[in-house]
C-alpha cells in the first residue's frame, strides 16, 4: 500500500486549520472525490479521520489524500468493497456525524453519488463554523437530525470568510433531498470553483 505521510484532517482541525487554506482543501476533496465518481464508486464514509493533508516533498505545498474505501459501493450494484465492520451503525454504514439523510434511513437502494455531497457539506459546514451541522449527543440523534431537522445558520468561526455564495454552496450540498443536491463530487466542484473564481 501506499505510504501517504501527514496527517489527518481531523488532527489539522484540532491543531487549528488556517482560515484561508480552508476552499483550497475542500476543492481537493472534492477533486479526490470526483475520481471516484467517475468510476461510479460512492465512498459512503467521507470525515476527516479518512482525509489525509499531506506536502508536497519539493515545495512544501500541501495536498490531499482521502482514505478508507472500506465501505464504498458501486451504484446501481450491492457490491461492497472491503470489510464493513469497522464503521457500520447496526445495519446502517457510514459515520452518523455525516451520513447522508438517505443512508440513516437504510435506503440501501437510494444510496448515488449525492450521498458523498452531502457528507462533502457536512465537512465544508464544519470547516467554516468549528462544529457540525448536527451535533447530536448520540448516534441515534444525529440519525434522527439529518432526516428531519433544517440546515441551522451558518455562523464563521473567527477569522474565516468566504467568497460570495458559499453558504447557498454548502446549504445545497445539505439539502435533504438527493435530488436537490448537486449529483456528483464533479458538479459541485463545477460550482465552487465558479464561485472563487468570481
């Protein structure tokens, strides 16, 4: 296997990830993610445990790695890929901090692409405001949560801004509907890269 050295994305966060290295890591998430998507593989467990940030050995620049492919699943297919154990809640898969609301319910056969969004918002949400969208005390409650509970107001922790539509951005990958989220990691980094740019 590959020997990918740095750190994860949780650790970064704990250890303080700078405000302005924040787009940037999430536009390669997103680019790691899309990858996937083109083959048709949804990861089904995006968090920061399975992101890597990583540097480049000649400039220092850093980059992004995502990791644990334990539970990813073709769409369209019941094929799993890996030993599903380690992170599966009952019959649910996934981490419930950031399951899409598809995947609480166990909707097996609703599970595509827009699933990973939503897990991709959930990250983005946490990024810019220091908590999760659904902080719930228990497994069970975040379950509930993101079936049924709104998107709450996106407040940025200090020192932290973003470009101009970010936040419809983020609401949108959040959407509790697949289908009014952005359908693949490819479209959604269409969108956002638009919106830096502008």
């Amino acid at each position: 296997m590959e020997y990918v050295a740095g750190r994860s994305l949780r650790r970064a966060l704990k250890m303080g990830l700078k405000p302005g290295a924040t787009i940037e890591v999430m536009r390669q998430i997103l680019a790691a993610v899309r990858q996937a998507h083109a083959m048709d593989i949804v990861h089904r467990d995006l968090k920061p445990e399975n992101i890597i940030l990583s540097f480049r050995s000649e400039s220092g620049e850093p980059f992004v790695k995502v990791l644990d492919f334990g539970i990813a699943k073709l769409v369209g297919k019941d094929q799993d890929f890996g030993d599903v154990a380690k992170t599966s809640v009952g019959m649910l898969f996934g981490t419930p901090a950031y399951m899409s609301p598809e995947q609480c319910r166990g909707a097996t056969s609703e599970i595509g692409l827009a699933a990973d969004v939503y897990a991709i918002g959930c990250l983005f949400y946490e990024f810019v405001t220091g908590q999760l969208p659904f902080p719930g005390k228990t497994p069970q409650q975040m379950i509930i949560m993101h079936q049924e509970y709104p998107v709450p107001e996106i407040v940025l922790r200090p020192g932290m801004s973003l470009p101009r539509g970010v936040d419809a951005f983020i609401r949108k990958c959040l959407a509790k509907e697949p289908s009014e989220r952005y359908q693949s990691a490819k479209e959604a980094l269409k969108v956002l890269n638009g919106l830096c740019e502008g």
